[in-house]
C-alpha cells in the first residue's frame, strides 16, 4: 500500500501518522477498490463472486462506550459501529463478527448473555446475524466488530465523488450521541432510556441512485463534513439550523446554556449518513428516503476551494477547522461542562 497525500483534520496527528505507518508495510490487496480513507469499508472485487464490503471497529472503555451504560447497550453498539460502515457504502449485511476484552472482576455470566442480546438483537434489525468472534480477559474492556456485506452490481458509493455546489444531508436529525455521552460523562447521568442507534442500512438503494458521495456519522456530524469536504478536495459551508437537532439534543443544550452546535461538533455520533448530493436531485432523495422512514435533512453544501467554515444556530460564521482542533483538545473524561464553557467564552 502506498501513503494517502490526504492528512486528515479530523485525526489527530499521532493517529494520522501511525495508520501511514502501518500501512506502509503492507501489500495493497489486488482485489481492493477503493483507496485509503476513500471509503467508510473496504470494497473488495471478487470477480464472478461479486463485491464484499468489509470492515472492522473497536469500542475502548471509557470515553467511547460512554454513551453504552449497560451490557446490552454495548452490545447493540458494538454491532451497529460497524454496520453503519456497511450502510455508508451501501452494501447489504451478511455477518458480523466480535471479540470482546472483558474485565474478569466486573462481568458475569448474566452481563456476557445481555451483551449477546444486545449485540444480536441489533444484527437482526439489520438483516444478518452475529457468527462468531472472540472473547479475552484484560485489564480494560474493550469490544470489537467486523462486519462483512455484499454489494449489487452496478454503482458502489463511497466518499469519493462530491462536487462544488452539491448540497449535504443526513438521513435523520443530529445530536442523539453527543447528548448520551454528554449525559453520561458530563452529568453523571446512567439511569437514563437506553440509547439504541440504527445504522441506516436501508437508506442504501436510495443512496446508491441518487448521492455522489456518503459517509456515516460515528464521528460526529462536523467531523463527518469536513472529512468528506478534505478527501474530494473541496471545502465545506455547514449551516445548523434549528430544526437540524434531535429534540432531546437541543433541550439538553440549552438546559447546560451550550450553544447546539456542541451536540454537532463533539464525537459521539449518531450513526446517520451523510451524503453529498446534486441540489436538483435533493428533493428526489428525500422522497425517498421518506418512502423509508428516514428524514432527510439539509446541513450545508460543499464548495470550491479549502474554506472549511460553520454557521451555527444563531447565523454566526465559524471557522470549522480551528474549532474542531479545539475541541480536540478537551479531555472527555476531565471536567467536560466546565471546558466546553471555557471553549465557549474564549478561555480556551
């Protein structure tokens, strides 16, 4: 494999250097489709055996399961973090794979079966089932998937594609995962109704005819829009109405007296797909997409050249990439409230 020219904001230096590191030393598969970062799975051409989608995340304990207080909520995740991968390309899931890193003291015999409900009943909203995988004792709990799909003949979506002008939507309103982790890692709040995202596999036919280019939303929303702005070489104007927050997600903003576009800019995403599509093709999508049950809701549009900027709730104009390095660089698991208001007021 050769090195990506393309340095992602949106990962941190170390993490950036490191996967080129690592992929360095390794050989480029010759079934493979997509490039490094083209895609939120790996796209494999198997000849007269079709295409396969394949890809693979872990959940760390602390900040990353913050939104997932209970076993089977983290199962539910586990799965679904990588099945939305699947539906960002539009593949259709077959099977999913886990293997879990499990603190002796802290698990018994009932928390692993609600893990394994949790993690299946969400594979069967999907359409496949949980195959296998692999469990270890360790000193910090972790859990990983693997998600394998197939993909129908035909166009394959990526992230690759966009053009200036195309306008951006997301399947569904934003901010439920950034309130659940807020909740939990701000407030002290775990005895709240289980946050059960659903990766929007069946946004994928609709997707497939209609948008240029797609990326899922694990990440955070602003995130996902500007990595898909860096990687087609464009720059991004990310415009947060009201009516773009999930309810709950606005209210606990404004209970907290946080701007909302917090519940947009922080890394516990919602699982929607973001997708890029021709503006006189938008209203084709969306009446789709609602034939699906999902909402397709407007956030910006890309444009030419590399400006990345944010225009939040109150019309304000921000400058997107600083702002996302700094809230790079507030800890989750220190005294989040206190530094998101420092952000807020400059003190930052």
């Amino acid at each position: 494999m050769t090195s990506t020219a393309w340095t992602r904001l949106c990962l941190d230096a170390a993490e950036g250097s490191m996967i080129t590191a690592i992929r360095d030393g390794m050989m480029r598969s010759p079934l493979q489709l997509n490039g490094a970062f083209e895609a939120d799975a790996e796209l494999l051409d198997l000849g007269t055996g079709g295409l396969l989608a394949v890809t693979v995340d872990t959940l760390n304990g602390g900040a990353e399961l913050a939104t997932a207080s209970t076993p089977y909520e983290k199962g539910w995740l586990t799965t679904t973090v990588s099945v939305s991968d699947l539906a960002a390309v539009a593949a259709d899931p077959v099977a999913v794979l886990v293997s879990c890193s499990l603190q002796k003291e802290k698990w018994t015999a009932e928390a692993a079966r609600e893990f394994g409900r949790g993690a299946s009943d969400a594979a069967a909203g999907y359409g496949c089932h949980i195959v296998g995988g692999d469990t270890n004792w360790a000193n910090e709990e972790s859990f990983t998937s693997c998600a394998i799909g197939t993909l129908r003949s035909g166009r394959f979506l990526t992230r690759i594609g966009a053009q200036p002008g195309d306008a951006l939507y997301v399947t569904g309103r934003i901010g439920a995962g950034n309130a659940a982790g807020f909740r939990s890692s701000a407030l002290g709040l775990t005895d709240q109704e289980p946050w059960l995202p659903k990766a929007r596999v069946v946004a994928g036919d609709t997707l497939r005819a209609y948008a240029r280019a797609c990326i899922d939303t694990s990440d955070g929303l602003l995130s996902a829009a500007v990595s898909l702005a860096e990687i087609n070489g464009l720059g991004v104007e990310v415009t947060l109405r009201n009516e773009v927050y999930d309810q709950a997600a606005a209210a606990l903003a404004d209970a907290c007296e946080l701007p909302r576009w917090f519940m947009a800019a922080g890394e516990w995403g919602e699982f929607e797909l973001l997708y890029a599509v021709d503006a006189a093709d938008a209203d084709g999508c969306a009446r789709a997409l609602a034939e699906q049950g999902l909402t397709a809701v407007r956030v910006g549009q890309l444009t030419a050249g590399q400006e990345l900027v944010l225009f939040d709730e109150s019309d304000s104009r921000r400058d997107l990439g600083d702002l996302l390095l700094r809230m790079r660089t507030i800890d989750p698991t220190g005294p989040l409230l206190a530094d998101l208001r420092a952000l807020v007021t400059g003190g930052r």
